[in-house]
C-alpha cells in the first residue's frame, strides 16, 4: 500500500466535504444527495483542526494547499446554507 502524502490526506478531506455539500456523488451509491451542512462543518473543523495543530511544521506547499483548500470551503458552506448575500450593481 502506498503512502498517502500530507496533500493528499487534505484534498480527501475536502472531497469529502465536496460530498457533503452535494457537489460530488457519494463514493458509496455514486448519487448525489442533498447538501448535509453539518458533514460539511465538520470536515472545515477537522480541517481547520489540522491547520492550528500542524502550523509551523508543513512545507510552503502544503501550507498553501491547506489555506487555499479552507478558504475554498468556507466560501461554499456560506454559498450552500444561504448565507451569502447577493449584491446587485446597477449600471
């Protein structure tokens, strides 16, 4: 069995979470379900989790697929719950 790098481990975090928001089919059943916002909370807290406690010891790379990967998350679990507000410019 081959060993799974650090970003590897964060991007089956997120598709995990992409899962839970209904963006990608369930590995399981292969269909999409309706969005789960606690999964989907749960896997930015795991992964939030993982960036305090690593902080300092992870490459620039990972460091940054981290960042990137949260911030990512974060905007489409306000996107999916309805939190974000649209703004309209009229011209």
């Amino acid at each position: 069995m081959a060993e799974i790098s650090f970003i590897q481990f964060v991007i089956s975090l997120a598709s995990s979470a992409a899962v839970h928001f209904g963006d990608m089919p369930d590995p399981d059943g292969g269909n999409r379900s309706d969005p789960n916002l606690e999964g989907a909370r749960q896997m930015i807290e795991i992964l939030s989790l993982l960036e305090e406690k690593t902080k300092g010891n992870l490459t620039a790379e990972e460091r940054q697929v981290l960042e990137s990967v949260l911030y990512e998350l974060r905007l489409r679990y306000v996107e999916v719950s309805g939190s974000a507000k649209k703004i309209i410019i009229e011209p």
